[in-house]
C-alpha cells in the first residue's frame, strides 16, 4: 500500500450560492460585531463559572430520526449530555440543519448574530474561506493551546492546516479516516469466458474493451457496455489522470486548477491525449452512450446490475454494500464475478489517480460566540478516551462485536440497537469515518462492515485506492479566482468532457480548441494568472 502525503490547499466550493452573496454583508456584521479578540470570545477564554453555560451545537437534519427520537434528544444526545455536559455544568443544545440546505441555512443561522450556534460547520471550502475572509470566526489558535490538547494531537499538524486562513485556526477541520478514492472493476467471468488474462495496463484493456463489444461473453443480445461511463467524477477521473505526463514543480502549482474540494486537470500536460481517448473509446461503441446524462450514477448502476457493463470505475467501496451493485448483479446474472483491478497507467508506468484531501468538515465557532471555551472543550471531549469510539459504535454486545479488536456491526441488532445510531456520523464531528487508531485499523472495519462476501475483494479496493495517489497541490494562500469562477468553469469542465467525447474524430480538434478558449475567457485564464504569482511568491520566500 502506497504511504500518501497530503498537503495544506486553499479551495473553493463545487457550489457557489446565491443565498451566500446576498447575506454576506449581513452575515459579517451580525458576526464581527464584537469588539473583543476573536480568539476568547466575550467571556475573555474563561469558561463560566458556577452558572451553567448553554452550548449550541450545529446538526445535520436528514430526518430520519427512528420513532421514539428526534434529531436532538436521542440516545446519543443524552450520552454527550451525561459524560460531557453533566460534567462541565455545560447544557448541549443541538440546533437542527436540513442537510440538503447547509449552505443558505447556515449564511441565514450566521446573519443572525443572536441565533447562530456556538459550533457550525460545513463541507464547502468556500464558505469557511469566506467566512474567515470578513472576520466572522473566532481564532481557535490559542484556545485549542490551553484547551484542545487531546483534540490536537488525533488531528495531527496535516489535518489542522486545512482550517487555517493565512496562517490563523480558523477552523478544526474533521479527520478522514482514510483518503483512497478509487479502484476499477471487471467481469472476470467474461474474461474467462473468453480465455483472457486480467488487462494490466491502458493498452491491454482498450483490445479487452474491443472483445467484449465483439464477442458479448454476458450474452447481452448486442446491449453489451464494455467501459461503463458516467460525467461523475468517479468514473472519469481514473482514466483522464492517467494521461497527465511528468512535470515540473512550476506546472504543478501553476497549472492545476481548484474547483471545489477536487483538483482539475484542465491545463496540465496529457489531459487532451486522455479526452482524445475517450473520443476514440466512443466513437468504437466501447463507452455508455448518454454518459453525458448520467449525473448521479443511476442508468450505469443500473447496467451494471443487470449484466451489461464490462468495466468501469468507481469509489473503492461503493459497490459492496449489502442490496447494492454487485449484489444486486450476482441476484440478477448467475455466475457473475466483478474483481477490483487497477489498470490505467501514466507515462511513467503508474496507476496514478487522485485522493481525498485528510480533512472533510470545517468546524468553526463563530466571533459572536460567547462560549467558544466550552466548544473547544466539547470537541476535545470528543477525542477523548473512549468517547468517540462509543459515539461510532454504539454497545458492545448490543450494537457491536470486536473481531481481532475491531469492532464490527451486528447483523441482526435489535430495533433499540440500531436506533442508538441513526445520527452517530452527523454527531461525532471530528471525524469522516470510524477512527481506530490506525489507518490499517480503519480499512480492516471497514471491510468488515460489508457483507462477508465482499470483504476479501474490498480490502483489494481499497489497497488499489492508496496505490500511486495523487497528492493535492499546495499553495500558501487562498486563489479568489478560484473561489469566484468555480461553479461556472465546473460546469464548463464537464461540458468539454462530454462533448469532446462525443465529437466525431475529425471535429475533436475544433471543438476542444473553442471550448478551451471558453473556458479561460471564463475565468480560468484569471485562475492560472493568480496561481502563477501566488507561485513565484510562495518561492520567493
């Protein structure tokens, strides 16, 4: 398994929001109008002694709180009431968010001022960018010194870096569990049907792509999809990688462009040998038809249960779940096996792909908070002893069982059991993903917690995800380009990947020629103006 090295970056969001540009003056004037130091909040970094303190805790609401709860007062509400705010003469509060809704509620929840909760968060790099921009965070710097001890030390330096804003915490950012992406699947079934070896390189699965159309070993009756293709990232991301060549430091730094929480690799040497591929890869009949449709994976899962898909990729873990892709195709073909390969390869012979950045929430505190103590408190607590273990886990015996120390899932847990933990990832914060103290730990219950079936072939998938990563390229400042163009040249992104694919082979040249043009007068050409000089500042340091 290939070690990965993260670096710190400044993104911006996938989505941008109306709602956010029209309550940001709001917003920072409810949250900055506090005149002492951001860093202690009104109560001068001392928590309230004697009268017990009201601590508002943002919660994703993804309303499927069980009968008998409520997404704030349910089994786990009360455990952190019992062990951490019994204790503290602390009240926890949870302040309910529609998940669907983050973005708008949370710029609604911050113009607020007086409502707003002690501890927000939220996935999008741009809103806390924004945020710590126009001062309405707290600097949790020095609390998390005097405070935070634990909280910083299972976060680790890589982790705190993503929540910093020109030098200053003003976030805790939650700690991935792992950061592998992705892995390939094939149907193994048909390459013994056909007497071929498992493709190890681009070369060997573009003439194993060509027999499945030829030959149909899943007797599809001339439906067979050899490479199964969608416009989600998952899909497309593997192979268009793979043909970005060698480059220099100076091109990495300057030429990647950051839309969102994913580099893009647009600009950077190979990736028009990659669309080109794709465009060959159509034009054979080898690729799904309407890819360019399938935004949310449904018509190639689809395809893939029912026998029609040779290959595709696909996030590591994705297709094992219990009633999901490859259990649904074992159900619908007979004899049908899908192995986890990893198969495209780089001009250095690498199957490189991308990764997770280690970080996923932002948590922050806003200025306007009078109890940013007791929510550095809180969060510490979390990533104290036992706590979070019990948080993810549940009951030993009754929710879990331990297997070689890791714990794993009953399969049959009792309604009680299983109600204790509807809201166990919205609540336990710090992390995205169970925290055993390991990264090996981790894979090892998160194989375990797929059906028995699979867990040999996911803990394949996910080696295949850690192997040859792409780490993400750092920048010691935020890019406003990218923060102002992202939504626009996403959606640009994505519309020269289907239509180049899908050009006929003696257009491809025109049509990639205009649509690039586009895209910078769109807002890149000002993205790779910025990362150039923040480039050469970086370096003349």
């Amino acid at each position: 398994m290939t070690g990965i090295t993260t670096k710190k970056r400044f993104i911006a969001s996938k989505t941008s929001m109306l709602a956010l540009l029209v309550v940001s003056t709001m917003v920072f004037t409810a949250c900055s109008s506090k005149s002492e130091p951001a860093a202690n909040g009104s109560n001068n970094g001392k928590a309230a002694e004697g009268k017990k303190v009201t601590l508002k805790v943002e919660i994703f609401d993804r309303g499927n709180a069980p009968a008998g709860s409520t997404i704030t007062e349910n089994y786990l509400s009360k455990l952190v009431q019992e062990k951490f705010g019994d204790t503290n003469n602390v009240k926890v509060e949870y302040v309910p968010v529609p998940r669907s809704e983050e973005v708008a509620k949370l710029n609604v929840l911050m113009a607020s001022g007086s409502d707003v909760p002690d501890i927000v968060f939220t996935y999008d790099p741009n809103t806390f960018n924004r945020y710590a921009k126009q001062g309405g965070l707290t600097d949790l710097g020095p609390l998390l010194e005097a405070h935070g001890q634990t909280l910083k030390t299972f976060l680790g330096d890589e982790v705190l870096q993503y929540g910093k804003f020109e030098g200053t915490q003003y976030a805790i950012p939650a700690k991935r569990s792992n950061t592998g992406k992705y892995a390939s699947f094939i149907r193994e079934d048909w390459l013994t049907k056909l007497n071929m070896p498992v493709p190890q390189t681009t070369a060997e699965l573009y003439e194993t792509l060509k027999a499945f159309k030829e030959k149909d070993p899943g007797q599809t009756g001339g439906q067979v999809i050899p490479l199964g293709m969608t416009i989600a990232s998952a899909q497309y991301e593997p192979l268009l990688w793979s043909f970005i060549q060698t480059m220099t430091e100076e091109q990495q730094y300057t030429l990647t462009q950051q839309l969102g929480s994913n580099d893009y690799p647009i600009l950077l040497p190979g990736f028009k040998d990659g669309l080109q591929f794709m465009n060959k890869l159509y034009n054979e009949g080898l690729i799904s038809k309407d890819f360019g449709l399938d935004k949310d994976k449904k018509k190639m899962s689809e395809d893939i249960q029912t026998g029609k898909v040779g290959f595709f990729s696909e996030d590591d873990i994705n297709i094992y779940y219990k009633d999901g892709t490859y259990d649904l195709l074992q159900k619908t073909v007979e004899g049908a096996v899908l192995s986890a390969v990893d198969v495209y390869t780089n001009d250095q012979g690498k199957h490189a792909k991308p990764q997770y950045a280690p970080n996923g929430l932002y948590i922050m505190v806003p200025k306007s908070s009078k109890n940013a103590v007791e929510a550095v408190k809180y969060l510490n607590w979390m990533a104290s002893d036992d706590n979070l273990f019990n948080l993810q886990n549940g009951v030993l015996d009754e929710n879990y069982s331990l297997v070689d120390g890791i714990p794993v899932a009953n399969e049959n847990p009792t309604e009680e059991a299983k109600n204790r933990l509807f809201n166990s990832g919205d609540l336990a914060i710090i992390s995205n993903g169970k925290q055993l103290g390991s990264l090996e730990k981790n894979l090892q219950a998160r194989a375990l917690s797929m059906p028995k079936q699979f867990q040999e072939q996911l803990a394949i998938a996910q080696e295949i995800a850690y192997a040859d990563t792409i780490p993400l390229v750092m920048l010691d400042r935020p890019i406003e380009a990218q923060t102002k163009y992202a939504t626009t040249l996403l959606d640009k992104f994505n519309e020269i990947i289907v239509k180049t694919t899908m050009a006929k082979p003696d257009q491809f040249e025109s049509i990639y020629t205009t649509m690039l043009k586009d895209y910078m007068a769109s807002g890149g050409q000002a993205i790779l103006d910025e990362r150039i000089a923040a480039y050469n500042e970086m370096k003349s340091k």
